[in-house]
C-alpha cells in the first residue's frame, strides 16, 4: 500500500504531513516516560521482524498480492505511540534505501500506516476488553486471538478506504472516490485476511513462549 | 562468561526466527513478485500498475530500488539477502534511535536531581 511520488497532490500531502509530524511529536513525547531500557532491544527486533514480513508478499487474486502492514501487531507489544514510531521508521527506510513509496508521499503512508490503522488497533481493545474481562490471562487465549485477528483485519481495511479517498480527491488521479473505494476494498478486503493471520500467528507464538510481552487486560492501553 | 538475560534472549531468537521464517517462506514458495493492492487497483483502473504521474521529484540514489541488488540472479537468495539487510539496517537504526532518546531522558533527570538537591 506504499503510495509513490506524483500519485497524490500537494493539497492533500502537506495537511497529512502536519497531522504526521504533529502526531510524531507527541509520540516521541510520550514513549520518552513510558519506554523502558530493556524494552529496547525487543522494539528494535519486532521493527526488523515486520520490516522482513512486509517483504513477504502472499497471493490473495489472479496474480494480485498483499503484504502485512504490522502496525496492530506492533501495537498489540507496546502501544500505539511506539508503534507509530516503529513503522514510521521502516518506512522512512523502504523510501530512502530500496526506493518503495515516495519520500514526498512519506507523510501520507505513515498516515496511512501509522494513524488510519489506528482504528484496527481500537477494535483489537474493544474486543479483549469485552471479552477476556473474567478470564484468566494464559489459560483461555481465544479471546486475545480473536481480538488480534480483528484488529489486524480492521487495519487494512481502514488504511486502504483512508488510501481510496487520498487518491480519489487527489487531482493527479483521474478517477473519484466513487469508484477508488469499493476497488482499494475489493483487493484489500482479502489482504486484511492474510494480515489477521499473520499477526494471530506472531501474537500466539509470543503468548506461549514469552507471554510477558503481551499486556493484560488491566494494562491494555488504548492509546499512548 | 557473560549469561545473556532472557530479554535479549527472546530478542535474539525472535530475529533469528523472523529471518527463519522469511526464508522457509520464500523458499515454499509462497512469495508472489506480482502487483499489489495498490498497484492492482492503479492497474484495473489506469492500465497502469504503476501508475505515477509526472513527478517534480524522483529520489535516484537508493542504493537498492526496488529491492534490486547488484550481480544476483537466485531470486530465491536474492529476497532473503535484502530481507535480511534491510533487517539489520531497521534493527540498528531503531536501536540507536530508542537508545539516544532513554539516554536524554536519564540524563534530564540526573540534571533535575542536581538542580534540586542544590
């Protein structure tokens, strides 16, 4: 979903640069209290384990493919802020080391990664906290899965409408969001399958060997 | 020796495993270089997958566009191998850039600590 240079035009970047930058600031803001030291290195490997899924391309249609975006599983460990953060910077990577997406389009694809997939993250906590409230952490992982699958699936789905509508109103593109909508849904409504599952995975795989990583219900944190 | 701590061992292991993965992966295969969503939709409705309209600004010094890199025909070899530099480039960068920001965070509070004790 990495939108590349001239697609979108300069009326709809520069507000999603501000928005980008603004929640930047407040995110380094907030993972300066909230951040622990021996929390570094797990940050930095679950950043590098994401940056190699999202090489990992997996067939959905006809030949068509999708990738895992990873910001709900990213924020799923830590938080929303720090997940910000974390794709902001693989992102910043794919667009000046292997040319992926555009450097002056940055600012819409962290939206679209990093804030729009916000969304999949709030389904993920409604979900765990409707749902695992009086179940004992470890024993019955259904609900957590559940909530992962979801949340994941949720992130897609919200980024690519957010894409649908950026590129819809966007003058260099010669279609309107009637028609760029329902498609970015077609593709990415099956994409948001291969995301869920993938994040169920890395999420399952953590709650058996290092359950420690994953917060419980009482310090499940909706945003920061 | 030094024991390495259960947090670094996870980490460690979770790289490991990552680039395990990728390769197993790679390797089934269950990769697909084709168009995706974006570009599929770009193409279904332009006849272009990648549909980019004239542009003030190209950025032309990546050193590997498109996930290319130099004298390498396996492509097999070739995913992973970027799979795991671009890996370690994230890794390092994210590391550093945390460390840096705990670093100025402890020092602010050494320096709130003096000012309070004087």
């Amino acid at each position: 979903m990495h939108i590349g240079e001239g697609l979108l035009d300069l009326s709809i970047l520069i507000p999603l640069w501000i928005i980008v930058l603004g929640y930047g600031a407040i995110s380094l803001f907030k993972i300066r209290k909230s951040v622990k030291t021996d929390q570094v290195a797990i940050i930095s490997v679950i950043t590098a384990m994401v940056f190699a899924f999202q090489m990992l391309n997996f067939p959905i249609l006809t030949g068509t493919s999708g990738h895992l975006i990873g910001f709900v599983l990213m924020a799923i460990f830590f938080s929303p802020t720090t997940a910000f953060i974390m794709i902001s910077v693989i992102l910043v990577i794919q667009a000046f080391v292997f040319a992926d997406g555009g450097i002056i389009a940055l600012g819409a694809n962290m939206f679209n990664m990093g804030i729009a997939t916000l969304l999949g993250y709030f389904i993920y906590w409604i979900i765990r906290k409707k749902f695992s409230t009086n179940e004992a952490e470890g024993s019955n992982t259904k609900p957590l899965l559940i909530a992962t699958f979801f949340g994941g699936y949720f992130s897609v789905i919200f980024a690519s409408i957010i894409c649908g509508i950026e590129i819809g109103i966007s003058d260099n593109f010669p279609f309107g969001i009637g028609v760029t909508i329902p498609t970015m849904l077609i593709y990415h409504s099956l994409i948001g399958i291969g995301e869920g599952l993938i994040t169920m995975m890395v999420v399952s795989f953590f709650q058996k060997y290092a359950p420690e990583y994953i917060p419980t219900i009482e310090n499940l944190p909706i945003w920061s | 020796m030094k024991i390495i701590n259960r947090t670094n061992k996870i980490a460690i292991y979770t790289f490991l495993i990552s680039l395990g993965a990728l390769a197993a992966l790679l390797w089934i295969p269950i990769y697909l270089a084709g168009p995706d969503g974006l570009e599929q939709v770009q193409y279904d409705l332009t006849g272009n997958g990648e549909y980019e309209p004239e542009s003030n600004f190209s950025f032309d010094w990546s050193p590997f566009p498109d996930y290319e890199f130099i004298n390498t025909d396996n492509n097999y070899g070739h995913t992973w191998l970027i799979g795991l530099i671009g890996s370690i480039i994230t890794c390092f960068i994210i590391f550093g850039g945390f460390k840096l920001l705990l670093v100025k965070r402890q020092s602010e509070k050494k320096n709130a600590e003096i000012i309070k004790n004087v």
